[in-house]
C-alpha cells in the first residue's frame, strides 16, 4: 500500500511564513496559516522548494541496490537528490548526510554498521559544484542507522531560522536510537525545523513516525519519477499540503464521515446537491462528493469540478498525458476522454483524470484532476488483441420438428419427463419462444425443441448431434419468455476447453472477491470452470469477450479470452 499524508502542527504553534509547515487545509482555496492567499496553478504547477537551509538524509543501505525504480534504488534517489538541489534558488544552504554508505552491512559487526554515517555534501551554499558528481561515488551496502543520521543532520544546521530535513528510505531502521524519537526531540527543540520523509517504495510505520514527529511530511513513492518530484514537496510540506496527495487534501481524507468533517470545519455548507445516491457539497471553489452511507468518496477542486485539481506530483491542467503516464504507469481505463490512475493501491484510492487533443490520455493533454476512491480492486485485463469472439446460434430443430443443421434423433426413446416437468422453464441461452430447460440437477435437459405435441428433442449440450426423444403432456410446459440479454448455453475457450452453464447440481464454495460459479468446464480429464463477478458474467467491452478462468481452489480467477458463445434458437 502507498500512502502519503500531510503531518499538521499543533494550532498553538507559532508559525512564519518562511518556516517549512504543514498547512491544515480546510477546503479547496487553501488559506495559509498565517493569512496571507496562496493558490497553485497552472503556471506553477510543481511544488516550489523553499529557500532555507536544506539537508538530504540519504538512505545508502544494502537494500537500496535492490533494480526495482527501474534501475537500483540508490540511483533513482541520488538523481532525485539532484533534482532537489537544482530547483532550490541559487546560494541555498544544501547538504546530503547518508548512512550505510561505507561499510558492507555482510562482514561488518552491527555495533560498528550502526556507526555508519558520512556527510557527503557539508551544508553550504549551493555553487556551480555539480551535487551529482559529488554524489557518484556513493555506494549502497551498509545498514540503516537512520536516527545517528538525522542527528548528524540537525548538527549541521544554523542554530536558529527555519530549516529542512528530508530523508529517503526504502525500510526500517536496523540500529538505535529510535528515528522517531529522533526526529522529536529534533523539532521540539528546534520547533522551526521539519523533518520530513519519503518512503521509497515501502509506506513503512517508522518512516511515517518520524514525519509525524518531526512536523513534516510523509510521503511515498513508487518509482524514480514520483521520487524526483515527492522529494521536492517533503522539501516543502507547507506548499504541498494545497495538492492532491494519494488519499486526501490537506486535512480531509477520501473516507472520512461527512459528520467528522463538518466538526472540523463548522462553515461546511449543509445544503447538499443529490445525484442519485451520491449528495454533493460546493465548498470554497472545491466539489466534495459522497456516497449514501456520507463517506466522502470524490474530491474535485475548481469549477467545473477537477479544473484546478493538481497531484503532489505537478499534473494539473495543461500537463502532457505523456508525463501522467510516467508517474503513475499505464491508465486502468481510458475511454470518453477520461482515464484512471492508481493513486493508492491498497486504498483504492485514484487519479481521475480528464484530457483532451487525442484518442487516448497519451495523445492528449489534462484538462481536469479528481481524487477519488473509485479505483477497482485489481488491474483490469488489458483488451485481448486475438480473433472476435464468434457467437453461435444453435437451431437443430425445424419447424416441422425435424432434426436440421447436423442433428440427428436418437434412434430410440430415451425416457419421459415424468421426474423433469415440475422445473420447466426458458432453456439455457434462449433467443426465442418455443424453447425449455426440465430437470433439477445436472443431469436435466438444457434445450429441448417441440418435436410433436406430446414429444420434444432434447440436448445438454451444443456439441453432441444427437438429441434425445423425450414425451410430455402440453399442459405440464409452461408460458416462457426469451431474456432480452440471455446467459450463452455454453462457451469454448481459445486452447479448445468447452464450458456448460450451470444446470442445477452441487457446487463448493466459489473462491472470495464477489465470485459465483458460472459455467463448468473440462477439457480432456481437466476440470476448471467460469466464474461471474458481482453478477457479471462476461467482459464485452471489446471485440473479444473475456470471462474469469480457473480451478476454484488454487489462487484466483484470472480473465481470458471467448472464442465461442453458443446460444440457443427455435426456427
């Protein structure tokens, strides 16, 4: 799970404009806390670092060799220690304390590892130095004794005036003293000093503890693109507080109880705008959205809605689609011009974003950013590339009752259906009238055609010619009307498995995730099946249908592509 949230100071606090804070946001035209107006935009859409004393606390433990950014870890968070320092004003104090760095965490007594902590770049005034070559020699192999670095971090600072720490990490602290309590003890000494953190790749408690305590921000990130640009905003928790973090603005989180949030803030309006189950509060240039339990679910600044939305990652109006993709990879879904990103996994948590100029978000250009909790509860499929899927409609019967299309009757009488007529109803995939399903456990009849008056041909499936003579009385069926959008009879996967609805019968508990046996398949002496999901039995959304696939026991259902649907028709 990815998370990011703005860590407030206590009201009582005393507070200057140049200070790095978290500003306690109470709507969607953020009012600093000392009065003055502030309002991103377009034009300045990245968070802008603050011109104070700045130190990096930079993770160089052996986990950060690990090529997951893509590329190591430590290369990702020493190119985005560069980025910082090129977008702090020129003559900023800036230095970089790293930890792990010297001794190999393999060999080395932890008592000694723990020691390992190296000023990299005194702090100092930003030159025309390259901090990047000053920066490449640095090697990633040692422990994490993230509470000495920061110590050796605050050392270096001014003994008076605002200042910023910012630490990466990818995990936990492996030696003491606690960072947590560090970083307390750091910004209750020095109440003008903020100790922020980013979570490289991990949301770790201990990371998010030391924001907390140290009056600064916590922030994740998953690639070395969302770290370039979240380590600048750590730089500047105040600014940042203003944006679109992954769960929430400022002070108001997705989720949280309308009830909560109008305690808070006691000018919430209280007149709402219903949308069907959906109540929409205006307030302060920003639309809330909630659902009918009034859990807020939407969060779209600006008007119309989503207009000056802006991500703590910069995209906002104007941003390429190109770059969105960037940070936050390929789109869930893209369609009307309008694509979804996943803001927090875990949370479900994403980025809705409008765009225009071009049939899909990489053509075109943002024009509106929503925060929503509308992220599905996994990735869907991408749209199968292969063949459209066929669909077969199964007549075997004229209207004279004989046998047509490659069926043949059984050359005798098979039985009668004095133990089926109780359950007749409309036959499996029905297009039309004149069509019955009898029996009430698999071994029923799926489709029967009226033969005579008192006999029907009947077939459990649509790959045995052979139908079965079966008698009945004409006032034991009863009146049967065709679905408008009727269930396939059966289907056949690409690599040849054939799949029946289900008919009755017994069936084990379906796999969790809102799955229900749909159709039993086999093919050869393997057994598998088709599974619905909250009631939807097939993907039609592109030429080739999918459907979930799988054994019902070993992980879960996984989607794949429809060759055939079969359906059922009377001539």
């Amino acid at each position: 799970m990815r998370r990011f949230s703005a860590i407030t100071r206590p009201a009582s606090t005393v507070v200057f404009l140049t200070a790095i804070v978290s500003l306690v946001l109470t709507g969607c035209s953020p009012s600093p806390i000392d009065g003055t107006a502030t309002r991103a935009t377009s034009d300045d859409s990245q968070v802008t670092p603050q011109p104070i004393p700045t130190i990096v606390v930079l993770d160089a433990s052996d986990s950060m060799n690990t090529a997951d950014a893509p590329g190591p870890r430590i290369d990702a968070a020493k190119k985005a220690t560069v980025d910082l320092s090129t977008a702090l004003p020129p003559e900023t104090d800036f230095g970089v304390v790293t930890f792990g760095s010297t001794l190999p965490a393999e060999g080395t007594p932890r008592r000694r590892g723990c020691t390992d902590v190296v000023t990299a770049i005194p702090l100092g005034p930003l030159t025309a130095t390259s901090v990047s070559a000053q920066l490449a020699s640095i090697r990633a192999q040692g422990f994490t004794p993230i509470g000495n670095a920061l110590q050796t971090a605050v050392d270096q600072l001014p003994s008076t005036g605002p200042a910023s720490i910012v630490l990466i990490s990818d995990g936990e602290p492996t030696c003491a003293p606690d960072p947590c309590e560090t970083a307390k003890a750091i910004h209750t000494t020095r109440p003008d000093v903020t100790v922020s953190a980013v979570g490289f790749r991990t949301d770790a408690p201990s990371l998010a503890c030391v924001a907390k305590n140290g009056g600064g921000l916590f922030v994740t990130a998953d690639n070395a693109a969302q770290l370039s640009a979240r380590l600048t905003a750590a730089q500047n928790s105040r600014d940042a507080a203003t944006r679109l973090s992954t769960t929430s603005r400022g002070d108001i989180s997705l989720g949280d109880a309308l009830s909560d949030i109008r305690a808070a803030n006691p000018d919430f309006p209280t007149q709402p705008t219903s949308h069907g189950d959906r109540t929409v509060y205006v307030w302060r240039d920003c639309t809330y959205t909630f659902d009918s339990a009034d859990k807020l679910v939407e969060i779209a600044p600006g008007d119309p809605p989503g207009s000056a939305g802006i991500t703590i990652d910069g995209v906002t109006r104007g941003t390429p689609g190109t770059r969105a993709i960037e940070l936050y990879g390929d789109p869930w879904s893209d369609t009307d011009g309008v694509a979804l990103f996943p803001a927090d996994e875990g949370r479900r948590t994403g980025y809705r974003l409008g765009y225009e100029g071009g049939k899909s978000i990489k053509d075109g250009t943002v024009t509106t950013v929503i925060l929503c909790g509308c992220l599905p509860a996994s990735k869907p499929a991408p749209a199968p590339s292969g063949p459209a899927t066929e669909v077969v409609t199964v007549i075997a019967v004229d209207k004279k009752g004989t046998p047509i299309n490659g069926f043949r009757s059984a050359p005798s009488v098979v039985g009668t259906f004095m133990n089926f007529m109780e359950s007749c109803q409309i036959a499996l995939g029905a297009r039309t009238e004149g069509l019955y399903r009898c029996g009430t456990t698999a071994d029923g009849w799926a489709v029967c055609w009226k033969k005579t008056a008192q006999w029907m041909l009947c077939s459990r499936d649509p790959w045995d010619p052979v139908l079965s003579p079966l008698s009945y009385s004409a006032d034991e069926l009863p009146d049967v009307t065709p679905s408008a959008d009727p269930v396939p009879w059966a289907v056949e996967l690409s690599d040849g498995t054939r799949c029946l609805a289900r008919n009755g019968g017994a069936w084990p508990k379906p796999p969790e995730g809102g799955f229900e046996f749909s159709y039993s398949c086999r093919l050869g002496s393997k057994y598998t099946f088709l599974f619905s999901r909250n009631g939807t039995y097939f993907d039609k959304s592109a030429a080739t249908w999918t459907a979930y696939h799988g054994d019902g026991e070993t992980g879960a259902p996984t989607p794949v592509p429809i060759k055939k649907v079969y359906f059922s028709a009377a001539e």
